[in-house]
C-alpha cells in the first residue's frame, strides 16, 4: 500500500485538495471522504498516464 501527502483546506461548502506531488492539479468535494475519493482517482489517472505531469529532476553542474 502507498502513502500520498495531501494538502487541503475548506473554503465556503467545499473542502479543496491536491496530492502533494501534483500541486497542479487540485480537486474538491462536499466531504472529506467525497474528496479522497477523489484523489484515489486523480492518482490513478496520473499513474496511468503522466503526459501534462510536472516531474522533478536535478541537474549537476561544474
């Protein structure tokens, strides 16, 4: 099983999110168990196909 950091808060009705490696891309819901549903399938989607994901490297220089 495999542990994601989310970030949330709740602005008017809805609670916002992000996963935390993908702070582009935010979701919402009514509830906190609509919204990790969510991003279960946010997730998924990423997994599956990460055209359009900002990814990390490092580059060295002299």
């Amino acid at each position: 099983m495999k542990s994601l950091e989310y970030t949330y808060w709740k602005d008017g009705e809805f609670f916002l999110r992000y996963l935390n490696d993908y702070p582009d891309h935010m979701t919402q819901g009514n509830t906190l168990k609509e919204l990790e549903e969510m991003l279960k399938s946010l997730y998924e989607d990423f997994s599956a196909n990460e055209n359009g994901v900002k990814q990390r490297g490092t580059l060295v220089v002299a």
